[in-house]
C-alpha cells in the first residue's frame, strides 16, 4: 500500500474538470515528482491531497488516513509547503517557526529543539530572529520547507518548490530537498513545471497534463521509452558507414543528413567505441561524435505532443510577482 | 477541548497582539481619527449646551465614551481585514491546514482582535480623561467587560465580512459605506433627545446604538436607555456575530 494514495480522484470546478479520475501510488521514503504545465491540475490535486479541497468524486489517502472523512489525522502526518509564500512577514523567522509548532501541539522543549533542528537544516539559525520580511526569495522558500518539516510528517508536500527563484538559489533548494529526503526520511511529493527540477529530484515521476496521468515511471524509464540515445557522426565518407551499422544488431536506425549521421542505439556512451571500429575497419575517418541523451522534454513532448507551456508559466509568475509588489507597499 | 487547541488559540492571540505592537503606524492611525474627534470637536462645542445633554455635564464627558466605542468598533472590524491579509499573503493556508479545530482558531482570532481593540479604547479613555472629561472611576471596570462585549461583537461582524472578500480595498470601503453611518447614527456623537422622531426611530433601530449607550452608562453614569436594555441587545449582537463568524470561517476554503 502506498503513502499517498488515490483512486479515481477527480475535482470539477463550474463545469470544468480540473482533475480528472487520477490514481496515485506513492511509495514510503520517495520523491514523487508531479510533473506538467501550469493548469494541468497540480495544484487542485496537491489541495485535495492536503484537506484543503474536496473531491467532486473518487477519494484519497494518506498513511490510510481517508482526506474527506479523517482531515484532521492526514493534517497530523503531512507537512505542505505551498506555492504561494505562506510566512508571517512581521514576525521573525523563529517566530513563525513556533506559531506553526503550537500549532501541531509540539511542548516546549520539543518546540526549542526542533526549530532549532529543522533551521540548521536549511542553514538559517543565524537568521532566526530577523524579521521574515528581511528575507530574501530563496530564504523565504528555505523556511517554508523547515517550517513543513517541525511536525515529523510522513509526507511533505512541496508545490512548485523553486517557482521565482533564480537558478544558484534553485539548485540550493533542491540540495537542501535531498537532504531531507535522506536525513528526515521523509516521502516527499512534489509538482514542478521545470524539467530538470522532476528529472533531477524525483525518484519518479508522473507526468499531467489536462487534468490526466498520461505515464508514472523513473526519469530514466521514460526516457528509455523514446528509444534510447542518438549517436550522430560526422565522417568524410557516411554512405558505406550507414549500409555497414544498419546490419548491425544493436543498431535500431540510421539516418543520413549531408556529411552526418543519427544512430539510434541503447546506452549510446557504451556504442560509440563501437561505431568508430566499424568505421576504421571500413576505412572511413570520423571527425566528430556527438551523444544526445533524450531529455524528460522529449518525454513530454512525445506524451502531450507539445513542449511544456514554459512562456504561460512565466506569464504566471510575472503576475504573482507583480502581485507580491502591491502587497509590499 | 485539549491542550492542543487552548495551545492554538493562545497562539492565534499571539501573533495578533505580536503583529500589533510591531505596527505602531497602525495603532497611531486607528486611534488618532476618534483622537481628534475628541480633542477638537469636545474642545470646540464646549461651551454649547445640547439639549437632552444630562444636567451637570458638559459635551467633552458625553463624547469620550462614543469615541471610544467608535475605536474599539473600528479596531475590532480590522480583525476581518486581518484574515484578508492573511488570504492574500497565504498565511491563512497555513492556519487553516493546521490539525486543529477552525473554532479555535476563529476564538483566537476574536480574542487577539479584542485585546488590541481593548488597548486602543483604553488610550482613547485616558487621552478623554487627559482633556478633563469626568469618568467615573468604579464605572472603568464594567466598562471595560463593555468594550469587551462591543469588541466580540465587532471581530464577529468583521470575520463574517472579510471571509466573503478577496479585496482589502473592498473591504475598507465597506467600512466606511457601512460602519461611519452607523456610527454617525448612534449615539456616539449627540443624544438620542436632541434629535428629531424620524432620526431618533433611525437611531433605535441602530444596534450600535446602544452599545455605545451601556458604555456611556457606565462611564459616565447617564444613559438614555436603561442599562439592562444596553446589556441585554450587547449580549445578543455579541453571540450572534461570533456564531456567525465562526460559521463562515469554518467553511471557508483556502
């Protein structure tokens, strides 16, 4: 039985079906990564998921606990760190720390250590008294992460972890993400729109889009599913190059474009020794070997038919940004 | 009710009281408008004498108590704008995702929202004694369970408000549609006896009306309604905005 678990969840809003019949079966002690475009249905799931939402239909579980009939024992095992910023801006870091730990009935000394425990963990104990809205983007998110973290939950949802932050930042909080995972040995659950973000956490990862699971897999099995790497070959002489691969057994195609060649083989690094014997052996000289490794793009470009909406993404941020600022004044 | 949920209403509180004393711009703003009511209009209509103005005393006593409602009215209804805050800062996720009941949390807030609108009627009491109006001194301590009453009443009506809103703006013009009207219409300002009968049904038909008469009851000794009357409508306002509060808190999604 999985950790996180669902059968047919589906919400609707004014008609429109934001998610749609999903089944979910994430394992103890992994990173889950939810993978899609914005408004594929992310969020609305990691709502439901967390008792902030109700179903329209189908159900949900989290440690057995059911999310419609038992809120407030899911409440009790999971740790959520939302997409928006979710801090008390006037108050400080330990401040917001120890509102939340009350909050989930930890004592005092409980409290003391635990904070203390889960800031060194994002590396912010010596920020622990200055005011939240001295902080900057990526100490913010940090907090979050060490504020979802106080209560011991079994899960830890985090949507869209790094959404705004720049790139050293990002690949801080995705260290500090691993660490967590390991140190806390927490099942973390994660939507990202990114990438690189699902490809490099996740141990797997479920790609959605308009509501629906199109695969569940590792990075790399789905990757695996394009049909393994490309070698491409540039050579004085390409023509007998190509005739002599094709009768090889491990190679699954070539292709020709002017002075180079597209061989698609499995474990392409392991091939390219490969592919240069047959050429010296044909007296044909290479003059460069280039490996493309499918990238969870192609993957998702081969399930949805589109690249993911990168350019709405922003747009999105720009807005939340801009929204942000308002509220700043 | 367990410790966990006194432990998440103490820390509601907390963090409003905490919130409130880092803002000192917000306190100076919520206090100074009934401030120089009090100081300019008590000041300047001194020396006239309002009729129905109980005999022996002078304008500046009737006005202190109705600023003083008026603050703790107006501080309390900012309580509501609070949980916009918290909506639009995504604060309010963090509450309502916590394993306690809303009933807590909505208590908290109450009591938080309270307290403040309790100091802020307190320095408007003090700023009205400082101008020489007479307060009776035995009279502060009912008065205050007063301000109390008023302020559950206040925080009710604002939460019950805010949570249908998404707008601070909105919110804040719905304060001055709705709360100065009925604030002018009280008694906060004149007596019930110097005023027209049309006005003066208006003005019995106001609920705010006799909250700020039971305070001036108390604080000063005269009220134009017996006392009883006073509590019993406070009472009645103050459960009722705080079930529904609670009520449209509860079933508010994030």
């Amino acid at each position: 039985m999985g950790i996180v678990e669902a059968r047919g969840l589906t919400r609707v809003y004014d008609g429109l079906v934001a998610v749609d019949h999903i089944d979910l079966d994430v394992e103890e002690g992994e990173i889950f990564g939810f993978l899609g475009p914005n408004g594929a249905g992310k969020t609305t799931t990691i709502k439901m998921l967390t008792t902030l939402l109700r179903p329209t239909e189908g159900e949900a579980r989290i440690c057995g606990y059911d999310v419609i009939r038992q809120p407030s024992q899911v409440r009790r095992v999971i740790g959520v760190v939302f997409q928006d910023p979710a801090l008390d801006d006037r108050l400080t870091g330990w401040e917001n720390l120890d509102f939340h730990a009350r909050l989930y009935g930890l004592g005092k000394r409980e409290r003391e250590e635990r904070i203390e425990e889960v800031l060194r963990l994002v590396d912010l104990s010596e920020w622990a008294d200055e005011l939240v809205e001295n902080y900057s983007g990526g100490m913010r998110r940090r907090l979050e992460i060490a504020r979802g973290l106080i209560h011991w939950p079994k899960v830890l949802f985090l949507d869209e972890p790094t959404l705004g932050l720049d790139v050293q930042t990002r690949r801080a909080i995705w260290e500090y993400i691993l660490a967590l995972n390991k140190r806390e040995g927490v099942t973390v659950f994660l939507t990202t729109h990114y990438m690189e973000e699902a490809d490099y956490l996740s141990h797997r990862v479920a790609i959605i889009d308009h509501g629906r699971i199109l695969a569940v897999d590792e990075p790399r099995n789905l990757k695996d599913m394009i049909g393994g790497d490309v070698v491409i070959v540039g050579c004085s002489d390409p023509r007998p190059l190509a005739e002599e691969l094709r009768r090889q057994s491990w190679v699954k195609g070539v292709e020709a474009h002017g002075g180079e060649l597209s061989i698609y083989v499995d474990h392409g690094e392991k091939k390219i020794p490969e592919i240069i014997m047959v050429a010296e052996r044909l007296g044909v000289s290479v003059d460069s070997v280039l490996l493309r490794k499918p990238t969870l793009e192609d993957v998702y470009l081969r399930f949805t038919g589109r690249r993911i909406r990168e350019e709405a993404a922003d747009a999105v941020e720009k807005m939340r940004n801009r929204a942000m600022r308002r509220w700043r004044r | 009710m367990n410790s966990a949920e006194i432990q998440a209403i103490y820390v509601m509180w907390l963090r409003h009281v905490k919130r409130f004393v880092r803002a000192r711009s917000r306190l100076i703003a919520n206090v100074i408008q009934p401030f120089f009511f009090l100081a300019f209009l008590g000041m300047g209509l001194r020396p006239i004498n309002f009729p129905g103005l109980p005999s022996g005393l002078v304008y500046l006593d009737f006005l202190t108590p109705g600023m003083i409602a008026m603050s703790v009215i107006f501080s309390s209804m900012f309580a509501g704008l609070s949980v916009i805050w918290d909506r639009q800062f995504g604060f309010l996720k963090e509450t309502l995702i916590a394993p306690v009941s809303r009933i807590s949390i909505v208590i908290g807030k109450t009591l938080g929202g309270s307290t403040v609108a309790l100091i802020q009627g307190i320095v408007i009491l003090i700023a009205g004694m400082l101008l020489g109006a007479r307060i009776s001194i035995p009279g502060t301590i009912p008065a205050f369970i007063f301000m109390l009453l008023i302020a559950f009443f206040a925080v009710g009506l604002g939460l019950s408000i805010a949570v249908t809103l998404k707008d601070p703006d909105v919110f804040s013009l719905i304060m001055n549609l709705l709360m100065m009207p009925l604030i002018f219409l009280s008694t906060a300002f004149f007596p019930l006896e110097s005023v027209s009968d049309w006005l003066r049904t208006i003005m019995y038909l106001n609920p705010l009306t006799y909250l700020v008469d039971g305070l001036r009851g108390f604080l000063i000794g005269s009220s134009s309604i017996p006392l009883v009357v006073d509590l019993s409508v406070a009472l009645g306002l103050c459960a009722s905005t705080t079930v529904l509060g609670a009520y449209m808190f509860s079933r508010s999604e994030a």
